[in-house]
C-alpha cells in the first residue's frame, strides 16, 4: 500500500497527524520539499507516488504575510495547484488544510457553515481562500477549515505557548476580548482528519473543538488550569494593533462533520486541560 504523504511534517499539525497515522504514512519537509519552488511539487509527487496527499505544510505567519504577499501567495495558493494537478495526474485525493480566516469581520453570533459567504480580510487569509479554490481543482478533494490551533509543545508559537511564556516574565497582560472563535488541539483536530480520510469524506468540512471563546477568555482558562497567577486585562483589536486584521466572529459550524463521523468533537476548554496536562515541556 502507498502511504499518505503529509506535507508540513514539523509543523504542529502534520506532526500530530504522522503520529496518529503511524505506518500508513509518509512526512515530508520543507528541506525535502520546498513548496517555494513550484516546479519540484510535480516532480517529487510523482516520485513518492502516495496513496493521498495531505498538506499541512503553509505560510501560517499571519501578520508578516502582509508586507511578504507574494511568497504567502505562492506557499498557500499556487503550490497547491501544483499539488492539485500532480494529484490528478496520479489519480489520488488531495486533503488540504484551511482556516476560519476565510471569514469577515461578521459582527454576528451564529456559527459559520460551509455555505456561508467568505470574505477573507488579510494577505494569509486570502492566500488561504485561494488555497481552497485551488484544492478544489483535484478531482477528488477535501478541504478541512480549522481554527486557532495550538498543540506539540513549546517548541511550537501557537497562543497556549506564547501565554505561558509571557507569563513566565510578566504577572499583567493584555488580551483581546472582541474575537470570538474556538481555539483548537490539533490532537483532535488530527484525530477528526483521520475519522473523516477513512471515511473518505470529499468536499468542504469545519472541523474545531466545540464551543467558542475570547482570546481573554482562552488566555483566563490556560492560567487558571496551569495554576499561574497572571492578571488577564481585556483590550480590543484596534488597541492590540496587529498587522493583519482577523474576523470578529469566526466560530465554524461543525455539524458536517458530525454528521459525516458520528464522532463527538470535545469542548475547547476539554482540549485545553488535556494538552496542558500532557504537552511536552520542551
Ligand atoms: N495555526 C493555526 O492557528 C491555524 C488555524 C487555522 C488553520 N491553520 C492551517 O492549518 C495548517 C497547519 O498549520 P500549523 O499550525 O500546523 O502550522 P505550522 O506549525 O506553522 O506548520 C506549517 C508547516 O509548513 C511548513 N512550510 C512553510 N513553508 C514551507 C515551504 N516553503 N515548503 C515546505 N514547507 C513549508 C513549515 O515548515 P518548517 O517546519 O520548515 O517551518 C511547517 O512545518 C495550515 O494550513 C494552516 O494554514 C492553522
């Protein structure tokens, strides 16, 4: 059987989705496979002839995406229409990995479905947005919108990470309390890929924790279940001043998902207990 080659290998999701797959698949790095030179995509696919490709692999620094579009551009859309066609011409799915960044600034609260209208607002979630049309491009295709992922330990800047560093050397942060969303274990989220690949599940699919938060409200809850005294004030986004802009209200509506595995996806505040409990320390 040819394995499942997963891009992204190092990467806090590919790494878990390797774990999880064991024998049945194949990692590949950024030093194996440089998605940046588009032309060794097809090339290398052919040469590895997998069963399926999952690519995890992506330009995932959101803010410096925006004064580097052009190379964000090419990891997360135009690579993966090399990945598409080398996956058509060898008759095997491709599984791409998206984001809730396709989503606008909605000032809502109802879950967002697959149905619903995007509208990506930055650089990285416009690439991510294009990444998707072109996934959609392999005959057969699946495209797992995720959010806020955090996992690996702290090697990995996911926001668990960065919050317990900070934490180390400051007892007051600040935190935006006017996103709302459902930071997610890539443990679960990896665990869901697989129920939905071995079901071989195509088309478009949300796939989070359950529930939703603030990244106040998130950053209280890792403090609070780590045992840190850290006082969490609320800020808003304007007054945070990141780069790229993200949506105020990005929560996915899972029930695809559901409805396709039958496998209950854990709270966010579950997952979190979990992973802090057993992240590696290093
Ligand atoms: N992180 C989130 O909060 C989040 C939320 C929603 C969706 N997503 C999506 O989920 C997927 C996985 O994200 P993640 O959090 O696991 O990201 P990650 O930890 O940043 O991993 C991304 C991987 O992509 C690799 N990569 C970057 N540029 C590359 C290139 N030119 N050639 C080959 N490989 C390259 C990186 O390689 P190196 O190890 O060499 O750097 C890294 O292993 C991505 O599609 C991301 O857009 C992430």
């Amino acid at each position: 059987m040819n394995p499942i080659l997963v891009t992204g290998a190092l990467g806090q999701l590919g790494s878990e989705l390797l774990a999880q797959l064991g024998g049945r698949a194949l990692g590949i790095t950024r030093a194996e496979l440089d998605l940046a030179n588009l032309d060794s995509i097809g090339p290398t696919l052919r040469r590895l002839h997998p069963a399926m490709v999952i690519n995890c692999a992506a330009y995932t620094a959101v803010d410096q995406a925006e004064a580097d579009r052009e190379t964000c551009f090419r990891i997360n859309q135009h690579a993966v229409e090399a990945m598409a066609n080398a996956c058509n011409q060898l008759k095997v799915p491709l599984v791409q990995v998206s984001s809730d960044y396709v989503f606008d600034a909605y000032r809502g609260c109802q879950p967002r479905t697959e149905t619903d209208a995007v509208e990506p607002l930055g650089i990285y979630a416009q690439s991510k947005l294009q990444g998707e049309i072109a996934a959609a491009h392999a005959d057969r295709h699946l495209i797992v919108r995720t959010c806020g992922l955090y996992g690996g330990g702290a090697r990995f800047r996911n926001f668990v990470e960065t919050m317990l560093r900070l934490s180390d050397i400051h007892s007051e942060l600040k935190v935006v309390n006017d996103q709302c969303c459902t930071p997610s274990y890539c443990r679960d989220v990896a665990a869901g890929i697989v129920h939905l690949i071995d079901g071989n599940a195509e088309g478009l699919v949300h796939l989070t924790n359950s529930g939703s938060t603030t990244w106040h409200e998130f950053a209280e809850t890792i403090f609070a279940i780590a045992g840190r005294n850290v006082s969490v004030l609320p800020i808003t986004t304007e007054e945070f001043g990141a780069a790229a802009p993200r949506p105020s209200y990005s929560v996915l509506d899972c029930q695809r998902f559901q409805d396709l595995t039958a496998t209950p996806l854990p709270s966010w505040k579950d997952a979190l207990a979990r992973y802090l409990a057993e992240r590696p320390a290093t």
